[in-house]
C-alpha cells in the first residue's frame, strides 16, 4: 500500500500498472484517496470497479472526462446500484460521447425509467435540432423501448418522430398496436393535416373515443363513406343516424342511404326509413331494408305463436293431471265426490279457477 502511495507522489505514470498487479495485496480504500490527491482519477476508477463500488467508479468518470473509458464505463453502469447514476450517465454521454449513446441505451433500457431517458433526449440541443431535440435520432431505441411495454410517453415521443418521417403505415401500426398515449390530441393534430390517409387516422381515433360526431364530420369532408357510415353505426345514435341518412339522400347518394339502412338495421325505425323512402322516391333502394325487416317481423309472430300453443299445451296436461288425481282418491268413494278435497280442486279446473288456487286445494288436502 505504501509503495502505491509512493507511486502516486513520484511515478504518476507507473500507477496502473503498479494497481493491475498487486490491488489484491493493498489497501485499496487507502490507496483510492491517494490516487484521488494525486488526481490519478484512470487509475482511481479501475480501484473502485475492482473494490465492486461502481457508484463511485461512474461518478469519477462523470466528473472527470480525461477518466473515460467506454467498457469500464458500461461496465460500471450495469452494477450501479442507485437508479439516478442512469440518467446522470445518459446527460453525460449526450454531451461527450453522443455517437456512443446507443449502446448506454441499450445497456440501460432494462432498468431505467424509458418515460424520464425520453424526456431527457427530446430537451438535448433544441435550438440545434428543433422542437424534438435529439430524439429523432434514437428512433431504434424507442422502438425497443415500446416493444416491451405500453408506455405514453415513449408512444407519442415514437408517434411523432414517424409524423416527422411522413410514414404513414407504421404510424397507424403504432397507434393500433400501442394505444396508451393522448388519442385525442393526436386526432385533432391530425384531422387538419394535407394527407388524406392521416385524416383517415383522425376519424378513426375520435371513432375509438367515441367522439361519434366529429369522427362523421372528417369523413363526411373527405367524401369517405365507408368511415362515416361506421362511425355512425358504432355510435348507435338514431339522431346522427338520420343527420347521415338525410345527408345522403340531400345529395342523392342512394347508395349511402342503402348502406346506412343496412350497417344501422338494429335501432334504424322502419317508420322513419318507410317515410324517407317514400318522400325521397328511393323505395327501390331501401327494398331490402324492408325484405329483412318484414321477415324478422315474421319470425318474431310465429315464435308468439309457438310460445302460446305450447302454453296451452302445458295448462291442459295440468289439468288432465288434475282429473286423475280426482279419480284416483279413495275419499271419492267413501264420502263422495262433494265431500273430497281434490273434487273441489276438480271443480275449480272445470270452473276455469287458476292453476295456483288447483294446487293451493291440492296441497291443503296433503
């Protein structure tokens, strides 16, 4: 240990190699503050990593960058203890070593807090790079980051570098895949863009925020149909049904108003379509509205009809059971039929007395 002092105050550069070979036979917490007075911060650092304080080892290396060394540094940050030398090792390298940092996110992304090493990335240089600061550079990670879990953050953070890209189809995988971010800020961020396929994403999260109105509102600009008819039908609103319904037939798009007749059959009146059709002069379009509608109307009267046969069915056999019972008790020949119990339970079935009073008589005579 001594000598290791020695070689501090008078052989600077002889320090590591003094430390590689005999830090097992000194000692090292001595040895450490003797490095650090001789400001052989290298040496100092390999000390600590070796005493396992890899705090201590990162913070060195922070503080003085002459100390770096990327595998020592990567080494250290995967034994670090406290969860804030992390981010204190990512501001560093944003600085320093900023071509190196994909490979600190990589090693960190495990254990770090992916919403506060985003939040760190989109406040780097952002008088450089704009608004977003490095982020856009660091899309793969964000990639990674999401893929493991649904985070907001890292969701809109990936959301809006793939709106910088104009890429359309990843943003719409992104957004259906990974939903936990600010959907209707999104929307209304989208529904004014030039491209028609990003109006299209708008209309579909207003849609899934049952924001039903505005979703019909963005379609209907684009003349997309299809999307207002569904937004319209996933609504189940009969008052924006026959706004599109009357929008439709306005500006004679019968089809529309076929097709709206049909994907909202559930809660569309036919009063209301019957009246429509004929006012409009499109029965001829609404025909199989009515086909379907008068056949379901069928199915329901002879279920009805089914139901009451069988009803009557049941209070006959309840009542031939009763006549038996009457004809099977030994009272009815001691006493006569005036005088048994089940012979009023009799009368009341002939009387046409309910089958709970039957029973009640029954039930007395057991």
């Amino acid at each position: 240990t001594e000598t290791g002092i020695l070689c501090t105050k008078y052989r600077p550069e002889r320090v590591m190699d003094f430390c590689k070979m005999w830090w097992q036979r000194c000692a090292v917490p001595k040895l450490i503050r003797a490095c650090e007075v001789a400001a052989c911060w290298e040496e100092k650092v390999f000390l600590h990593l070796q005493y396992k304080e890899a705090d201590p080892a990162l913070a060195t290396m922070v503080a003085h960058p002459l100390a770096w060394n990327h595998a020592m540094f990567l080494e250290a940050i995967v034994k670090c203890s406290n969860v804030e030398s992390y981010y204190r090792a990512v501001s560093f390298y944003l600085v320093e070593h900023a071509d190196l940092l994909p490979d600190l996110l990589t090693t960190v992304s495990a254990k770090a807090d992916p919403a506060r090493v985003t939040g760190l990335l989109k406040a780097t240089r952002t008088v450089e790079y704009g608004e977003h600061g490095v982020l856009p550079l660091f899309k793969e990670y964000l990639q990674k980051v999401q893929q493991r879990g649904d985070v907001a953050d890292v969701n809109e953070a990936y959301n809006e570098i793939l709106l910088l890209e104009n890429n359309v189809e990843s943003l719409r995988q992104s957004i259906e895949n990974f939903p936990a971010f600010d959907q209707l800020r999104m929307a209304r961020k989208l529904e004014h863009a030039t491209a028609i396929e990003y109006r299209r994403i708008a209309a579909s999260l207003f849609r899934e925020n049952k924001k039903y109105e505005q979703a019909v509102e963005v379609s209907k600009r684009d003349k997309l149909w299809r999307d207002a008819i569904e937004s319209a039908s996933a609504s189940k609103d009969p008052e924006l049904v026959d706004f599109l319904s009357r929008y439709f037939l306005d500006n004679e798009l019968r089809e529309g108003f076929t097709a709206m007749l049909l994907a909202c059959y559930e809660f569309f009146r036919p009063a209301l379509a019957l009246e429509y059709s004929w006012t409009y002069g499109v029965m001829d379009f609404s025909m199989p509205f009515f086909v379907q509608t008068m056949e379901e109307i069928g199915n329901r009267v002879m279920g009805l009809e089914e139901e009451s046969r069988e009803r009557a069915q049941a209070v006959d056999e309840f009542k031939k059971g009763l006549q038996d019972e009457v004809n099977d008790d030994p009272s009815v020949l001691l006493h006569g039929v005036q005088d048994s119990a089940a012979s009023a339970a009799f009368a009341l079935t002939q009387s046409g007395g309910s089958g709970a009073a039957a029973q009640l008589a029954l039930g007395w005579q057991k």
